[in-house]
C-alpha cells in the first residue's frame, strides 16, 4: 500500500499567512488607485466647468442677455460641489470643484485666464 502525503495544518497556516500578507498590500494599493482616480474626476470637472463658463461667456457675447451658470456647476460622482465665480463684469471667473467621498476635502480651482487647474 501506497502512504499518502498530505499538507501539514502548520503548512496550511503559513501559506493563509502569506495570502494574506500578499492580499493586504494588493488591498492598499488598489485604493491609491481608486483615490488617485477619483482625484483626476474633481480635476477634469474643474476643465469642465471652466469651459461651461467660456462658453456661456461667449453666448452671452453673441445674443446679450445675462449669463446662467447653473448647468456648469454639475460634478460627477467624486465632485460635491463645483461653484462659478466671476467679478462684476464677467472678465475674470472661477470655478471651484470639491470633492466627496474618498477625496473629502480635495478641491480644485480652474480660471478664464489661466490654463492650469490648481488642486490642493
């Protein structure tokens, strides 16, 4: 008759240790993915509604009228907030995006005359 070979428990155990170890670091760098991710969404809705904003900008140039912000200050799912400011005659706006969830806190402010998107 043939002897069997089997895993030892003190064998077993140490490759669920291992599997767990290499698990936690998978874990840890999967959400610095996700935060990252979500940090770039607050980012390109800042892009978003700054061109909202020129846009509207440039309607308003072309028909007269008063401009109306509201649709540029829609976020997506990591943005809370983004609000649009302008001084008294439009030459100069900002919108400031917030984010939520994973990226409590994060904001990012874009403007009309500059290109660069400031995040902190």
């Amino acid at each position: 008759m043939k002897k069997r070979r089997a895993f030892t428990l003190i064998e077993l155990m140490i490759a669920i240790a291992i599997l767990a170890i290499m698990s936690a670091v998978a874990v840890g760098v999967y959400r610095g993915y996700v935060r990252k991710a979500a940090r770039s969404y607050v980012e390109t809705d800042a892009r978003n509604c700054i061109t909202c904003v020129a846009s509207e900008l440039a309607r308003v140039a072309l028909t007269g009228g008063n401009p109306d912000f509201t649709s540029c200050e829609r976020g997506s799912r990591y943005t809370q907030s983004c609000n649009v400011n302008c001084d008294s005659n439009y030459e100069n706006c900002n919108c400031t995006c917030t984010g939520t969830g994973i990226v409590s806190g994060y904001t990012c402010t874009a403007g009309t005359n500059s290109t660069d998107v400031n995040c902190s």
